[in-house]
C-alpha cells in the first residue's frame, strides 16, 4: 500500500504536523473506520518506514505513542498489533485469574519467577493476621493470556495454611488447590487501586515499554471463618485491562 493512500487527508503543510503525527492519525483513522480491527497484526517498523519515506525513529516515536495511549499493543517476537478490545476485569466479584481467563475465551498460562519463604515484616503480619514471625510464602510469577504477558504477581501467603505448597501448584490456579486440595472455602476480598506507570523491570517482565500504563491493585482475601489467607500485589498492563465496577444505591 502506497504511503499517499494511507494518509487520510491529512494537509501536512496546512497543519504544520510531524511526521510521526501523521502515522499515529493515519493508525488510528484506520482503526477508527474499521479497516484495522482488534488484534490486527500492523505494518513493521521498516515497512512503514518505507511507506512513508521517514526514519525507522521517527516510525518507533509513532509507534511508541499510540502504544502509551492504547490503541496499540506489543507481542515480543510476533509484532505490534490492534488494541480494541481490552481484557475486562470485574472487581465487584471474586474470581480467580484462570477461571476469568475462560470466560473471555483466552488460554491462561504462568510462569514462576520466584518461590521462597520469607521471615514476615510488621506490615505482611498486619495484612495476613499474624501473631507471630512464621514464615511466609512469597510467590512472583507472570500470569499470561493466550501465551502473552498481562499481569505481575506479588503472592504473601502464611506457611502455616498449607503445609504442602510448592512450586507446581502455581503453574495453574492456587485458588482451585485453596478449595479442591486444602478444602478451604474462599469467601471475600479487599482490594485497593492506583493508576501507575511500569518501571524498567516491570516493562521487560511483561513485554511492555518502560513508563508505560500500569494498573496496580493490593488485596487480601480472606476465608470463610474470616482468615486472611493471601496478600497479593498485582501489576496489570494498562494497555490490555480495565476494570468494572458495579455500584448499588443504597
């Protein structure tokens, strides 16, 4: 495709616009008419460098910004891809990442970066409940939605629950062993959201840009006699979740 059919009347000397601008409304014009749709695969870096006869930077400053702003997302090693259709977390129920994986039709996967016990500061043993210095699982694992990275977990778990856990357990849903294994009941959580932005590390982990959208929330859910059984620190990729809440009128 020429570079002159992609550029949908937009008057480069009559706006005074940059040339990246002219890619980033000339991406979104498509995505906008329905001529790109959700997870459409778009040009690569040096196609549309040759399209628009500009530097590779110039396209990467394009790209990088419509990427920050959600109408595109990155899948490393495959290509950059159409964002229209945003992973839906609902955060007026409790359901855990695999059974909501399902529901949206996407094949959940993990991977465990860490797995060790730790001695519990004053604030893991006011968020879990504990009276004493037990040692608590500390779990970081990448939580992944049809094999692409969307969410980091910081796990704090009380040893003394479950005497049994090991790695394995959480390469697939550790709320299923919580109540199929250990025969627990789950019965509600509390949780806490900020909007942030993804540091270096965070950024590689899941395959994102450093400084781009991050939705944090902290919770802790408890079992039905009332027991903290999980602290968690989840970091969500901003480009690939929203949240639902629904409010009653009281």
């Amino acid at each position: 495709m020429e570079a002159k059919k992609l550029v949908n009347q937009v008057d480069t000397n009559k706006n005074g616009l940059s040339m990246y601008q002219i890619i980033e409304q000339d991406i979104k014009y498509r995505i906008e008419e329905g001529i790109l749709r959700n997870g459409d695969m778009i040009e690569s870096e040096n196609v549309l460098k040759e399209m628009y006869n500009v530097s590779r930077m110039t396209v990467r400053q394009a790209l990088n910004n419509l990427v920050r702003d959600g109408y595109l997302y990155r899948h490393k090693g495959k290509g950059t891809f159409v964002n229209c259709d945003k992973l839906e977390k609902k955060i007026y129920g409790l359901v855990g990442f695999s059974e909501e994986m399902r529901r949206l039709n996407r094949v959940p996967s993990s991977k465990i970066i860490s797995f060790e016990q730790i001695t519990p500061d004053d604030k893991l043993k006011d968020k879990l409940a504990l009276t004493t210095t037990e040692p608590v699982y500390f779990i970081r694992r990448i939580r992944y939605g049809d094999n692409m990275p969307v969410l980091l977990e910081h796990m704090y778990i009380p040893s003394s629950l479950f005497k049994d856990l090991n790695e394995r357990v959480f390469e697939s849903s550790f709320y299923d062993y919580v109540e199929k294994k250990c025969n627990y009941r789950i019965s509600y959580c509390t949780q806490k959201l900020e909007a942030k932005i993804m540091n270096e590390e965070q950024a590689k982990i899941l395959e994102a840009q450093p400084g781009s959208a991050l939705l944090y929330c902290s919770s802790v859910t408890y079992l039905d006699n009332g027991r903290p059984f999980e602290y968690v620190r989840s970091f969500y990729r901003g480009d690939q979740y929203r949240f639902i809440h629904r409010a009653l009128r009281n």
